[in-house]
C-alpha cells in the first residue's frame, strides 16, 4: 500500500449504530488530520494530531472520537450520528518537521458516510 | 481571519485548451504557503502545487502552473492543453508560515472544471 489509505470506502449506519473510520499512512509523516466535506461547502478540519497528540479540535461534536494509536493511523470513532452528519469524511497526513519541508497534506480517498 | 476566495463554481474548457482557475487569498502574514488541490469524482484530495509567498518565481508542474501574483494576492491555477480526465473539482488552499507550516490549511469552495471533447 502506499500513500494514504482509508477504510471503508461507504458506509451506511443507523442513527443509534456506533461504527469507526480508518486511516492509515505510509509516507513516514508525524501528523495527521481528520476532514469532513458537505456538499456544497468548503472542507472542514475536525481533528490534527501532531507526533500522536491532538493539537486541533475544532469544536466537533462529542458523538466523534478520534483516536492515533501510532503516527501511521488515525481511526474516527462514531456514535449516534445524526442525518446531517451524511458527508465524505477524509483523512490526510503531512510532515510537520523539517526545514525547508513544503508541508503540503496528502489525502485518502474519503469514506463516504451516510446517516438514516 | 484568513481567506480563501475562488469565485468560480463551474468552468468549462474545449480539450487541448489551456483554462485558468482564479484564487485569492486574504492574509496579513507574510509568510504563507498556497496549495492547489483536484479533486476527481472518486474524491481523493490530489496535490497538484505549490506556491511559498517568498517564491520569487512561479511554480509549475507539468502542465500545470500557478501565475502568483503577490501585491493582488493572487494565485491562479493554469491547466495547458486540458485533457478529459482533468474534469474534476480543483481547490486553493493557503497555509502560513514558511512552506505553509502554521496554522491550519483553509480551503476555498472550489471550481468544478468540465472539459470538452
């Protein structure tokens, strides 16, 4: 595998259905980040973590948990979802550290969630 | 506040016509990273560029190019000779810092580019 991996590609869940998002890199970066993209809106940061810390949280709602294990994955935990939560949720890595690194983010393809 | 401005939403372009995607960007640091990013229908976010705001000269990759333009904070995507598979959602993004290394990257709403057989 390389670059950035995500599984499942879809899922479908019921609003009381607790499911997880994974994501995996293989680009040896130290930070990773969770996205989220509703039609017809710009992308919006959830989640970073850098060197496996959460730096970032944008005011998410709780009914998301991120978890990094390690510098190589990234889960999205969810719980009681709502119907408005239906997005493409991506995942993407980066190297943080580095002088004169170009710290541009690569991204997964996306898990295409939808909410009944 | 940082700001990513893409006035476009669609754009249609004839194959093998080259076609300019508008950006710009509102932010008082004088250290940025701007980034174009395509996005195909399977939805994979692709890196395609990158411009550092102390570049002194354009970046191009390929047949893609950035016309950075500073003082109108401006960072137009040029496709040259556009191809069937370039029609796809394409993004700006600007981040601060040297290499774009600050902060979080802020995205525009995108420009959806059809192109024409």
């Amino acid at each position: 595998e390389t670059g950035v991996t995500q599984t499942p590609r879809h899922l479908v869940m019921g609003m009381t259905n607790k499911k997880s998002l994974k994501c995996e890199q293989h680009l040896g970066h130290n930070a990773m980040y969770w996205y989220k993209q509703s039609a017809k809106k710009p992308l919006e940061l959830m989640f970073v973590y850098s060197l496996e810390e959460r730096v970032e949280n944008n005011s998410v709602p709780s009914r998301f948990s991120p978890e990094c294990p390690n510098s190589s994955h990234l889960f999205l935990h969810l719980h009681t979802l709502q119907p408005e939560d239906s997005a493409l949720y991506l995942c993407a890595s980066s190297q943080e550290i580095g002088a004169g690194v170009v710290h541009e983010q690569f991204f997964g393809p996306g898990t295409r969630l939808t909410v009944l | 506040a940082q700001k990513i401005t893409q006035t476009q939403p669609g754009m249609f372009v004839q194959e093998k016509e080259a076609v300019t995607l508008d950006c710009t960007y509102d932010t008082s640091d004088q250290s940025y990273g701007l980034f174009w990013y395509k996005q195909p229908s399977s939805g994979e976010m692709i890196f395609l560029i990158y411009q550092g705001s102390y570049d002194e000269q354009n970046a191009t990759e390929g047949r893609y190019s950035l016309n950075f333009q500073k003082a109108r904070k401006s960072a137009n995507l040029v496709i040259s000779a556009s191809q069937l598979g370039d029609s796809a959602m394409y993004f700006c993004a600007m981040r601060e810092g040297y290499g774009g290394s600050q902060g979080n990257l802020i995205f525009g709403k995108g420009t959806k580019l059809s192109v024409k057989p």
